[in-house]
C-alpha cells in the first residue's frame, strides 16, 4: 500500500481481513468482476463505480465507503459512488459500524429527511460523502459501472442508462435483523463481509494494473 495514514483502529482492522475467509464461489465471483475491471482500468486509468441497492441505506453504502477507502490505500483512480431505485437516508446503524471500524464521522445537525454524513479516514482530508440518493442524481457522474448490492435492485433496475458495464454483488440485508437480539450482530458481520470482498476486489485491480 502506498499511502497510509488511517487512524490506528481502521489500519488494525483493514490488516485483518482475510480472503481465506471468501468463500471460493465469491471468489469466482469477484475474479470476474477484478477481469473486466481492471481491462477497462488499463484503458482508461480510472474507474467510476456505482454500487447500487433499492433504499441506499445500508449495503450500496458500505461498499461505497470502502471501494473508496481501499483504491486511496492502493493508489488507484476509482471514483465510488452509490445510489438506489429509492430514496430515503442511510440507516444508523451504518454509521455505527463504520464508526466502530475507524471512521471519523461528520454529522449533518440539520432537521432534513436524508442528511449528508462527511467520513473521514486520513489526515490528508479525504472525505466520503453519505446520504441517500436516486440512480439518476445529479452529483453521480454521467457515465459509470454499476454494480448491485442486493437482488432487489437487480429485479428493479432491469436496465440502467447511465451504466456502461453492470455486475451483480449481492449481500444478505442486515435490515431483516432490525428490531432483533442480534441486530448490531449481523450488521458488523455485513460490514466485515463487504470490507474483506471489497479489499479483494480493489486488490486484484491492482495487481492486474
């Protein structure tokens, strides 16, 4: 890695996640994506990602936060964005794991609907922004490669215009846990599971560069 000034906690963390513990069908999975990624990666020398789930308000998030934290830690030029086929606001429990992982977080004190959450990871200022947003809004670039975070949105979004390659990366949704012993639980086993797939991914681009 050729930058590294994350904070302590967020450097353990990003050091112990695994591939060992990808299971081999996520790993085919994630070579095929890597492939075509990194073929257009080679062309162009950027990417812009969309991850994409129907509320973008837990899944397509995470694997926002990450896709852009790992391609700053391998120095890659990939822009991360994600949206949804609805909008509503990023759940709090999302901003719990990832502060829980390391992330500084900026909170919007405003009285709106659907804040806007700064993340911060380094020194340097790099900011993620977070907040709710349709597969159409105006901060997402015009051209990008989609990739969806649940089957919800594979099954809504049969065909997104903006998109000039699309994937399917599919999660279980923490959500179904909501209300439940075992809620923080499972969203710290997603958040750890898209961590470890999306450091596999940005890796492989990487390697392949």
């Amino acid at each position: 890695m050729s930058q590294s000034d994350p904070n302590k906690r967020l450097k353990l963390l990003t050091e112990s996640l695994n591939d060992s513990e990808i299971k081999p069908s996520r790993i085919e999975r994630l070579n095929n994506i890597a492939e075509s990624l990194s073929s257009v990666y080679s062309e162009a020398n950027t990417l812009s990602l969309n991850f994409i789930c129907t509320h973008n308000s837990r899944r397509s998030q995470l694997a926002q936060v990450w896709s852009h934290y790992f391609s700053y830690l391998y120095d890659l030029k990939i822009h991360s964005y994600s949206s949804g086929t609805e909008v509503t606001k990023v759940h709090p429990n999302i901003l719990n794991v990832l502060e829980e992982a390391g992330f500084e977080i900026k909170k919007d004190t405003r009285p709106v609907d659907n804040p806007i959450f700064k993340l911060s990871f380094s020194k340097k200022g790099n900011l993620i922004e977070l907040f709710s947003k349709s597969i159409d809004d105006e901060s997402l670039p015009k051209n990008y490669i989609a990739i969806t975070t649940c089957s919800q949105a594979d099954e809504n979004c049969p065909f997104i215009p903006q998109a000039s390659m699309r994937f399917s990366l599919t999660y279980s949704d923490p959500g179904s846990y909501d209300g439940s012993d075992r809620e923080m639980e499972f969203y710290r086993e997603t958040n750890m599971q898209i961590a470890r797939e999306i450091k596999y991914l940005i890796k492989k681009i990487k390697t392949d560069e």
